[in-house]
C-alpha cells in the first residue's frame, strides 16, 4: 500500500485496513508501515474526533474502580468517608489539597480534577 496523508473518512477506513492486514500477516512482515500507518490514523482521529479532558469526578470514579478501592480507602487520601460520599456525589467540592493528594494516589492529572463540575 503507498503510504499517504489520511484526509477523509474513506482514507482512514482504508488505512484501519490495511494496518489491520498487516497485524494478521506474518510476522516477518516489516513493522514500519503499520507504525507510520497507525501517527497517521491518531492524528486524523484525534483532529476529527477530539476527545474532552474527562469530568473529575467520573475519573475518580474510574480510577478507583480500576485501582479496586472502595470509599473507605478513598477516605485515608481525603478524610472521612463521609467527606468522599460528599464529594462522589457532587455535593462537596475538591480542595486543593484534596487534587494534590488525588492526583498522586490515583494518578490522575492535576488539570482534571480542577475543572469544574
């Protein structure tokens, strides 16, 4: 496949393709065409379907469930569990010190949870 810049819908769909061909093919199969393939496949999907900086809540939420943690652990980074039933439910906002010590337990980016919500 000649390699080009991906500008319509009809391009990347070749392109998902193509590079999907080339993940079932032999693995002798030279991996340059499906790194090339796959920058010019994020960069069309990333400028025709942005994504938004995720709620800060909503992350915590998920991260939590992902990391297995349940309020009670939630409370030792934050305070008390109440204060976390507060805050999961929108009814009390973070306070910086509370992002700062999100951010480094659940590793969550700072400039998610100062959004608002």
């Amino acid at each position: 496949m000649e390699i080009k810049a991906i500008k319509t819908e009809k391009d990347c769909n070749k392109a998902l393709v193509r590079l999907k061909s080339i993940f079932q093919a032999d693995k002798e199969t030279p991996d340059d065409e499906a790194e090339v393939l796959s920058i010019l496949i994020e960069k069309y999907e990333d400028e025709h379907y942005p994504m938004g900086i995720p709620d800060p809540i909503e992350a915590i939420k998920f991260r939590m469930k992902q990391m297995g943690m349940n309020q009670k652990d939630l409370a030792e980074v934050v305070g008390f569990t109440s204060r976390v039933s507060e805050i999961l439910n929108r009814k009390r906002k973070l306070t910086l010190n509370m992002i700062r010590k999100l951010s480094a337990t659940l590793q969550i980016p700072t400039e998610v949870l100062v959004q608002e919500y």
